[in-house]
C-alpha cells in the first residue's frame, strides 16, 4: 500500500474538514470546492489527493443535481463544452508532461485575476449606482428602475466577440484547473454570475456540469494511477465529511442574500487562485 495514502490523523482531520468544504460547495457555495481541494491537498500529496476527492466529488454531483437539477441552463452548459473539453486534454497532458506545481499555479493566477476583477467591477457598479447624475432639468437620472437598458437592442458585434472569448477563456480554465486539481468550480461560478444566472441556476448548472466532468474524468484518473484500490479506502474513510457538507450546503443556501451571495462566489475564487498561484 503507498504509505502516502496512509489513514493517519492528520489525514482523517484534514480530509474530512475539506470533505465538508466540497459537499458545502456542491449544494451552497461552489467556489468552496476548490479550498476543499487545497486543503486535502496539505494532508496528502496534491497528485494522489486528486485521485482521493474523485469519487466523493462525484456523490456530491449527484445530490446537488438530485436538489438542483430542474434549475440547469442547458444553453449554458452547451455553449460550454468545446472549452472546456480542450482544457480537459491540456490539463491531462499537464499532468502526464509537465510540473504540476507550475501548470496550477498558472491556474491560480488566472483565477486571481478574473475574481478580483470582477470583484472590482461590481463593487465599482455599485458606487456609481449610489451617485446618479444629477439632471440640469430636474428629472431623474437613468437607472434599472426606468427600463432604459440595452433590452430589445441589438447587441454590438465588438460586445459579442468579447462575450464568446470570456466563455472560451473560463471553460478552458475550469477544464484544466478541474483536471489538474479538482477546482473548476470558481471559473465556472464565475462565467455563470457574468452570464446573469439565477443563484439556483447556478448551483443546478455548476451541479450537472461538474457530474458529467467528474464522471469523464474517471478514466483518465484510472490511467494516470489517481484512482486505486488504497485511493478508495482513504475517500471511503471521509465520506462522512462530504454527508455533512452536503446537509450544511442545502440549510444555508438559500439563506444568504443574492448580492451576499455573488460578492461570496468572487471573494472565494480569488483566494482559490490565490491558494493555487502560492502552492
């Protein structure tokens, strides 16, 4: 048995706490899977950790597309897939060829950037909500409120050039950071909150998302020497964890506020990005 797979203390702590931090993820917050994924990798090594938080992160998909399921935008997860299935192979290759610690910390920089920009851009939206421009006539300035949005307008060629890069760019991410180390989840939440979904959606979207890249993840795992009988045994040993995160996801999800909610999505994958970019 490889005595990196050992049942020893810290690993059953650990492990379960960040078994708690995925099933969480999978039913209330997703970015919270990709702190999950860094926390069990400080108690085994990231490459066999990969392997151990499979199949628990593959029971999780399962509940949360059971809870959430009927919320899926299938749009969505359809535009998605050329992307993200070429970040599937890069991250495979990164595995097989190249240093992990540098291929994640790419990763960890690309989501640091993208969560704190758009951090920044929502928080600026929000200040400039607060200030409307005053009117030299007296009338009220512009806002949601007034209808005089983009709705019904065509949406200019430049805008839906950047619109296809930016899905591109987070599927690609959210391919490779799931394969390299179990934390798609931030890219994608991303995607989904600068595509206006819903919460629900989000987390049905992220749900069957994450099930049916987890599930075609399983082989190239099995190839690669992640996923063996001693893997098994350690994931079956913190399963209680992922049960109690899974509970504590759906009692607290719909608890926290819409603007809580996304501010929560961007603050935790810059800290995702942070915790991969820092190894």
């Amino acid at each position: 048995m490889d005595t990196a797979l050992d049942l020893t203390v810290p690993v059953i702590i650990g492990g379960t706490i960040a078994a708690l931090l995925m099933g969480l993820a999978k039913t209330g917050l997703p970015p919270l899977g990709a702190l999950g994924a860094a926390v069990i990798a400080s108690v085994l090594p990231p490459v066999p950790a990969a392997g151990v938080a499979l199949p628990l992160l593959i029971v999780g998909d399962l509940v949360a597309v059971s809870t959430y399921g009927r919320d899926v935008r299938w749009h969505v997860l359809r535009a998605l897939v050329p992307s993200v299935a070429l970040g599937i192979l890069v991250g495979f290759a990164a595995l097989r060829w190249a240093p992990s610690d540098v291929s994640a910390r790419i990763v960890g920089a690309l989501l640091l950037l993208a969560g704190l920009g758009d951090l920044v851009r929502r928080l600026a939206a929000r200040r400039a909500a607060r200030r409307p421009a005053p009117d030299p006539a007296g009338n009220p300035a512009p806002g949601p409120a007034t209808g005089h949005a983009a709705n019904g307008h065509t949406v200019p060629a430049s805008v839906r050039l950047r619109h296809r890069l930016t899905r591109a760019a987070l599927g690609a991410t959210a391919g490779v950071s799931t394969m390299i180390a179990n934390a798609g989840g931030p890219p994608m939440s991303l995607y989904l909150l600068r595509a206006g979904v819903s919460r629900a959606g989000l987390l049905g979207t992220v749900a069957l998302f994450f099930l049916t890249i987890n599930i075609a993840k399983l082989p190239f795992s099995t190839t690669l020497g992640l996923i063996s009988a001693e893997s098994l045994h350690v994931s079956l040993a913190l399963f209680p964890g992922m049960f109690a995160g899974l509970l504590l996801g759906r009692l607290v999800a719909h608890r926290i506020s819409g603007p809580v909610f996304s501010t929560a999505v961007l603050v935790a994958t810059a800290l995702a990005g942070a915790r991969l970019l820092l190894g």
